[in-house]
C-alpha cells in the first residue's frame, strides 16, 4: 500500500503511474485503452490526469463498470467521466460508455461485449475502487450473477449484475479482463475502506483483485 498525505498528493501519483503505463502501451502498439471507476472518490485523480500531456487521441477510454441509468442522471458513471476527465488534453481521447439504449443491461450485454472486444486490449492500465463491503467494479457480494463476472467463460468481457446493494441493475467489466491489465490499481480513501483492507475476507471480491501476480498498486490517504 502506498500512503499518502492527502487525495491531492494521491491524486498526483496516481495520475503519473497511470501515464507512464498509457505512454509505454502507446510507444509500443501505437494506441493504448484505459478503464476507470466512476464514484466521487476518482474525481480528484480525474482533473490531474485529464491535463496529462498525453497522446490522448491515441488513447480509448472506458469504465470497469456502470449503473444502467441514462448519462444525464446523476448517478451515471459516464457521465462523471464526461465532466471530469474528458477535458484539457484529455478532450481529444475516445470515450466507449458501457450503457446502451437497450432497456436492461441482460439485452445490452452482446453489443457492448463486441464493442470492448474492439478496444485495443490488454488495456494499459486499470483503475480500481472499492466499497465498505469489499466490492470492486460491480462485483457485489451477494450479486445474481457474481459468479459469472468473476469466471467468465472464454470471450465474456462484460456481464450484468443485480444486487440489493447495488441498487441499480449495473453492467461490468469481468475479472479476466480487468486483471489483464498491463497496470492495475485500486485507489481507496479514508480510514473505514483501509480497515476493510486490514480485515479482509475471501467472502468480499476485492480478494479477487488482491490475489493477481504482480498484486495491484494501492494508493491510499486518509
């Protein structure tokens, strides 16, 4: 775990390990895909790296996972990256949102896997949260469909998650996917989400996370 003062300092290197990553990706295959959390935790992290100078056209942009409400609702991750990463040099970067038109994430689910598979994968880095429960991504204890997003069959990069928890039906990135990463992080703030990491049990999915060779770089502040 790397510690750090406060989100402002986290936010600064967290932003530098996630360019460093997106630049080596770019200078080796030409183009390089991002996947981040949505939340209020990132949005610090969003604004330093949004003025990264990058080759943000080079670069796609996705999230590990969403609620399945339009953009304009408050609670939508695609919107929040809208408004706080794609901008400054980080406008011109390809932006691919996980919700679809389609009326439930169970019938999106097909399209938006074909759309993912098209990314230039293995993304370039990853970018991870985590709730009090131990979730990561959508990957909620209890969640109808756990199972499946954490052992996918071969192909499945996205699958639809319902969980009391959850409140929203949600849409995923599969654990395969995520920890193919060239770069993982999870990013965690405050002394309640670092005692859940003290404590951590094989029931809370982030110990899926955990258990990847090389282990995600965690950033924390208080």
């Amino acid at each position: 775990m790397r510690a750090f003062a406060n989100s402002e300092a986290l936010a600064e290197a967290l932003a530098d390990a996630v360019s460093r990553a997106l630049l080596a990706r770019i200078s080796r295959d030409g183009q390089a895909a991002l996947a981040v959390s949505g939340g209020t935790t990132p949005l610090r992290f969003f604004d330093v790296l949004s003025a990264k100078d990058l080759n943000w056209s080079a670069i796609t942009i996705t999230l590990v996972d969403d609620r399945w409400v339009p953009e304009t609702s408050p609670r939508s991750n695609a919107g929040l990256v809208r408004r706080h990463l794609l901008k400054s040099h980080a406008a011109s970067a390809r932006f691919l949102p996980l919700v679809t038109d389609a009326p439930a994430p169970e019938e999106g689910c097909v399209l938006v896997n074909n759309m993912v598979a098209a990314m230039p994968l293995p993304f370039a880095a990853v970018v991870l949260g985590m709730g009090t429960d131990g979730h990561t991504a959508s990957f909620f204890p209890g969640g109808d469909r756990l199972m499946q997003a954490l052992e996918p069959g071969p192909g499945i990069l996205v699958e639809s998650l319902r969980a009391e928890a959850a409140v929203e039906p949600r849409i995923t990135l599969t654990l395969p996917v995520l920890l193919a990463a060239d770069y993982v992080a999870l990013h965690i703030e405050g002394e309640t989400k670092r005692r859940v990491l003290e404590n951590l049990t094989i029931a809370m999915p982030v110990s899926a996370v955990l258990a990847r060779q090389p282990a995600p770089e965690i950033f924390w502040s208080p």
